[in-house]
C-alpha cells in the first residue's frame, strides 16, 4: 500500500492533522477491518477462538493416535 499523506500543522509547524486521497483511505480500511461493525468483529474473535481450540484438540488426538 501506497500513503501520500498531505499534513495540516499548527501556528508553530506540529502536525495536527492528514488528508488522505480517498482511494488510499477506502484501501486502508478495508485491508485493516476498521470497515467491520461490532458483530462482525466479534464473530471473527469467536471463530479464532473456536479455530485454536479445535486445532488444539485436534492434535491432542493425534497425539493418542501416535501413542
């Protein structure tokens, strides 16, 4: 991804604020999930959850099937 950020300063030159070309904006949020609602964002936490405990047990029973 490619920014080209245009910086807004203050009186004494600190940057306070950037403009971003809308494209660049819209590709950022969607690569990052900032576009997602709460309900979207806990059902990936959930699924990852559910993933890692799965994967856990699924190699627990490997594990037995080794023994």
């Amino acid at each position: 991804m490619n920014i080209t950020p245009n910086y807004i300063v203050d009186q004494n030159g600190k940057p306070v604020s950037v403009i971003l070309p809308y494209e660049e904006f819209k590709e950022m949020v969607e690569q990052y999930g900032l576009d997602l609602n709460k309900d979207e964002m806990k059902a990936i936490k959930r699924g990852t959850i559910v993933r890692k405990k799965g994967l856990k047990a699924v190699l627990k029973e490997y594990e037995k099937l080794e023994d």
